[in-house]
C-alpha cells in the first residue's frame, strides 16, 4: 500500500524523487482519514515551499486540512486534474492524486523522512 521508493512525513504526505524533482501527495492514511475529498487548494507553479511548512490544503465532507511540503524548493508543477476531480485523491493517492512536483532546494532534507516500513510502524502507534 505504501511504495517502498517514497519516503513520508508525520503529517502524512509522501514524496519521491527523481534527480532534483519532488512529487509530492498525501498518504492513503490521510485521504482515510479525510474522507470523500471535495476540493483541493495547491501553491502555484513558481511558488516557495518550505519543508513542514503549509503550502495548500485538502477539503473533504468531514473537514479541511493543511498540506505541509516535504521537502523545500520551487514549485515547478501542479496536478491541474483535482480541480476538476478531487476525488482522485481518494481513488490514488500515491499515483494518480499527486498534487504538485517541486525542485528540490536542499535534498539533505529527505535523509529525514521515514520509509515505509517507518511510517507504517509510525500508523501502528494510531497516529
């Protein structure tokens, strides 16, 4: 369920890297969480993120949450489709329901976020 080649955050969110390119999403954990998903609010291209900082949110049936960014850099994509299909988020949340891909500024930053196998561990504490 949770890609061995992402690495995660406490706050729920998964990123991978390719060279100097993030993509960035939430966990299925927190989409379970979220319930059906309404509406999605994302930086745009060109922003700063900051790594634990907020850069959008995610708005469900049940309430709205903060997206915190992974990792810090420049905002270099969006993914256009939850506009339109926020539910994507529900139905792929490690895949398809990416929100936004950021060129990572400090990639130092990645030695600390959790693997899988941690993160999962961290969920069995029913964080």
């Amino acid at each position: 369920m949770y890609p061995d080649n992402y690495r995660y955050t406490k706050d729920h969110e998964w990123v991978t890297v390719e060279g100097d390119t993030a993509t960035a999403g939430i966990t299925h954990h927190a989409q379970e969480q979220l319930g059906d998903i309404v509406f999605v609010d994302l930086p745009k291209v060109g922003d700063s993120c900051t790594q634990g900082k907020t850069m959008g949110s995610v708005e469900s049936v049940k309430a709205v949450s903060d997206i915190y960014s992974p990792v810090s850099g420049e905002v270099i994509a969006v993914n256009d489709s939850l506009s339109s299909s926020p539910e994507v988020l529900n139905a792929d949340p490690h895949g398809t329901g990416w929100l936004v891909k950021i060129r990572v500024s400090n990639a130092v930053e990645l030695d600390g976020l959790m693997t899988a196998a941690a993160y999962q561990e961290y969920l069995g504490g029913s964080h």
